[in-house]
C-alpha cells in the first residue's frame, strides 16, 4: 500500500483540523506554525502532524498540539 493510499484511509477517520485556507493555486496553506506548508492533496506537513486530505486539513487525533 502507497503512503498516500495510508494517509486516505487514516484520514477519512480524522477530524478537521483549524488554521489554514485555500490558495489560488489549489494547494492549501498551513497556517499553525512559521513554516507555512503548502499542500497538495496526499501530502503531509513539515512536522507530519497535519494532512491535506481532499480539500480539508487533518490532524491526527494522536498529537494534542493543537487543543
């Protein structure tokens, strides 16, 4: 199984995730930390706590940075 076929099936059990928006691009932007990772779908950020997965941000409900 591909890492993007992985990261589909974890993420369709995730929960949104906040801070980010669309680019005019299609990618969208994370907007939690200074890195501001730009995303495709399938991809993961910088610090593989947070997923594009279609067109949301996912985090996983493992890493509690966020709350």
């Amino acid at each position: 199984m591909s890492d993007a076929e992985m990261l589909a099936d974890l993420a369709a059990s995730l929960p949104d995730a906040r801070y980010w928006h669309s680019l005019p691009d299609g990618r969208i932007q994370c907007d939690l930390c200074p890195r501001e990772c730009k995303l495709n779908d399938g991809q993961r950020g910088l610090c593989f706590v947070r997923a594009r997965d279609g067109h949301r941000m996912v985090r996983s409900e493992e890493h509690t940075s966020e709350l």
